[in-house]
C-alpha cells in the first residue's frame, strides 16, 4: 500500500547556496509561507498518500530533530558524521539499516506542484533499480535528463545534448541501488549517469512546475507561490 511506503528526505546538506539564510537555520527549516519548509514536505508526502518517514541529516540535525519530535512526528532518522559530509548519496548509504527493499527519496529542498496527485513513483521494474521524476515545467532550470521509452538515458548538471527534462528531485529505489554507490563521498547526481549508461534508470513524467529552495532567489519564489495556494484553499 502506498501509506506503506517509506520517504527518505534528504536533508543533510550545508545549504551553501542560501548564503546568511542557513547560517543557523538548516534549509529544511527555511519558512516558507509561514512555516517550516519541512512542514510543507511532510504535508505533501500525506497528501500524495506516503504516510512513513526518514530523515537523512547532517550539518545542523539537531534542529531538524528537535523540530519534528515537538510536532509529534512520528520518524526515524540517521546522520552522515563523516567529516565535510559523504554526499547525497552517501547518506543514503549512511541510512542503510533504515531502507526497506524499496523506498522512494526526496530531496528535502524541492517542493512539488499543488496539483500533484498520488499514488506516483512505483517501485522500479527490475533490473532497474531506480525511477525518476522528471518535469518539463521547471521554467528557471536547464534541462538535465533525456528521456525515451519511459527511461532515463542520459543525466548531467550541465545539461546533456538533447535533454528535454528536469529531474524533479523524487526518486523511487531499491535497495539494490546501495551495490551502484561507491565508497567514500559520493553525490546522486554522480550516481544517476552511471544508472542511466547501464540501462538501470526508469523515467516517469509528471505535469506541473516543482520548486526548489536552493537559492534565496528560489525560496523567495516558493514562498510566493505557497502563499497564494494556501490563500486561495
């Protein structure tokens, strides 16, 4: 059942790009339209039908921790103590007694569209072991992926030749995916090519524009767009 199904929010990160905004508050604690970016996630996650959660964290948990244990939040959670981090997916490889045989990821900083519905991400067909969302409407994103016959073939930040999608920053895995993540520091968006060349990467498209708080230009823009949501529910 879907409300069986375990997100794993990634929200280990430094924020680097927010500047003074995380000096002391970690990005999944940024406010957005008067609450915690956290908040909205988890919120979300019900919505869209998940109803178990894990959090990967590092720089800044305690907050993190401290937040969701006052709302009652039911959660388990990990840390990445590796000096400087281990990256994304490091992390999940930190998270590993934590992973059921398949669990869906989401980057703890990407909104998705108020007019996202459920149930979406099934668990990849095998022998893939990963699916990725992936968008067209990401207006001030280059595009990243490239798509055909419901696959992801290609994958890179600087945008590969004829990319014509987003990676919206939600992802269904296996646990089989742990065998693809090297040891030491490693980041999903090294992970990704390496799935996509061996053929391991499903694709799945959804409608809608999807936000990521990355930046202050980009939170200031979610906060907006989540305020007028919330003004005309």
């Amino acid at each position: 059942m879907q409300s069986e199904r375990l997100v794993v929010f990634l929200a280990g990160g430094r924020a680097t790009r927010l500047e003074e905004h995380a000096t002391d508050t970690p990005k999944a604690l940024q406010p957005v339209a008067g609450a915690p970016l956290l908040d909205h996630l988890i919120a979300e996650a019900v919505r869209l039908g998940f109803g178990r959660f894990h959090l990967a964290l590092g720089h800044l948990y305690e907050p993190i921790v401290e937040h969701l244990r006052a709302r009652g939040v039911d959660f388990t959670w990990s840390i990445d103590d590796v000096d400087g981090g281990s990256g994304t997916a490091g992390a999940l490889r930190a998270a590993a007694d934590h992973l059921p045989d398949e669990f869906v990821v989401w980057l703890a900083d990407t909104l998705p569209p108020a007019s996202l519905r459920g149930p979406l991400l099934p668990a990849p067909t095998a022998p893939a072991v990963a699916r990725m969302a992936v968008s067209e409407q990401v207006p001030d994103v280059t595009p990243n992926v490239t798509v055909r016959d419901g696959r992801v073939t290609a994958y890179d930040k600087q945008s590969p030749a004829g990319a014509t999608h987003v990676d919206a920053g939600l992802y269904a895995l296996t646990r089989d995916v742990l065998a693809h993540v090297p040891d030491g520091r490693s980041d999903l968006e090294q992970l990704w090519p390496a799935l996509a060349e061996q053929g391991l990467m499903e694709a799945e498209v959804l409608n809608g524009r999807f936000f990521d708080i990355g930046t202050p230009g980009r939170l200031a823009v979610a906060d907006r767009e989540y305020r007028a949501v919330s003004e005309r529910a």
